[in-house]
C-alpha cells in the first residue's frame, strides 16, 4: 500500500505539472471561440489554442481524481503504519484536492468571450488571459455573457494560476516527507534491528563461555 501511495503522488505530481504548463501558455496564448464551431473552420492559431484549452480541462480534471485517490490511500497507509510522515502526505493531498478544485472551479471565469477597450489601436493583438488585465486598454471584460470587471478578472486569474501552483508544491512536500523520512526511519529500524541482535548475539556468547 505504501508503494501504491507514492505512485498516487507522484502522479498528482505530474497532473499539477500539466495543469500548469497549460495554464501558463494559455496566460499568454487564450483565444476565444465560438461554442461547437467546427476546428476547420478556425485559424491555426485558433485551433492551437482549443486543443490547449482542452488539455487544460483533461489536466485539471485529472489532478483532481489523482488528488483525492493519493489522499485516501495516504489515510489508509497512515492508519497501517502509523507514521506522522504518511499523516503529513494526507494532509498534502488533501491541498492538492482544494488546489484543484481552485483550477476547476475559476477556469470558466478566466475564459473571456470579449474585452471591452477604451480605445481600438491598428495592429492591436489581444490574446491570452493576461489580455483581461490590460487595465489602460480593457474597460470591462465579458465572461459567460456577464460584464465583469478587470479588478475581479485579476483575482479569479491569479486563483485559477495559484490553484495548480499550490497542488504543486503540496504534492512535492508530500513526496519528500515520505521517501526522505521514511528512508532515515527505516535506516534506523534497521541500525536498532542490528544492534538487538549484537548484543543478543554478545549475551549468548557470554553465557556460552
């Protein structure tokens, strides 16, 4: 079980890792598309950064599976082994759960279907979600059919970017506890184990002589 957990872990590792790059090359590469309009139909740039939208979602919806399976089989190895390191890895799983949870729940907040501009500049390109934030260019931003500001834009952007960041981290502190701590404690099980028998060994030899 314990190796089973390592595995969870390393896998919500790299599931975070993914939401991530995607997260960060839609930060400066987002374009919005018209729902159910066939790929042929777009630009290449376009069509680039659907299927990196789609990466994003299957990415952070596989974090959050990862996630909650790494959390229970740390419960059930810290209730076998009882070793604070595993109680440690619980608690990190179950950040890198709500820090999924962050990505999932803010990714349709990021998406913007237009920008209102104070003014339009020739040769203006605006793309990425970092285009929202351009506050001396973007009045409001236009989400979901509902005008929001760039101030609230910035706050749900800047969640949506931390929630992998934090699943991250989480999953590496995880991961360190265990294997680094779990290796010196069982170096010295092993050191205890062997001088138990040295001084087993020693006594019989004394009563032997």
């Amino acid at each position: 079980m314990r190796w089973v957990s390592v595995g969870l872990l390393v896998a919500t590792g790299l599931a975070a890792a993914a939401t991530l790059v995607s997260t960060g090359w839609l930060y400066g590469q987002y374009r919005p598309h018209a729902p159910g309009v066939e790929p042929w139909l777009l630009t290449a740039a376009d069509r680039s950064a659907l299927e990196w939208i789609h990466r994003e979602d299957r990415a952070s919806a596989a974090l959050l599976v990862l996630a909650g399976l790494s959390a229970v089989a740390c419960l059930l190895t810290a209730l076998v082994v009882r070793r604070w390191s595993w109680f440690v890895a619980l608690a990190a799983s179950l950040v890198a759960v709500g820090g999924a949870l962050l990505s999932i729940a803010t990714t349709a907040s990021v998406r913007w279907q237009q920008l209102a501009l104070w003014a339009v500049t020739t040769g203006t390109d605006l793309k990425g979600y970092e285009a929202a934030t351009r506050t001396p260019l973007v009045r409001f931003v236009i989400v979901d059919g509902r005008e929001v500001s760039t101030t609230d834009y910035e706050v749900n952007l800047v969640l949506h970017v931390l929630g992998p960041v934090v699943a991250l981290v989480a999953t590496v502190v995880a991961g360190v506890v265990v294997l680094v701590w779990g290796s010196r404690r069982g170096q010295e099980v092993i050191r205890r184990t062997n001088a138990t028998s040295s001084a087993t060994a020693s006594t019989a030899s004394g009563k032997a002589g």
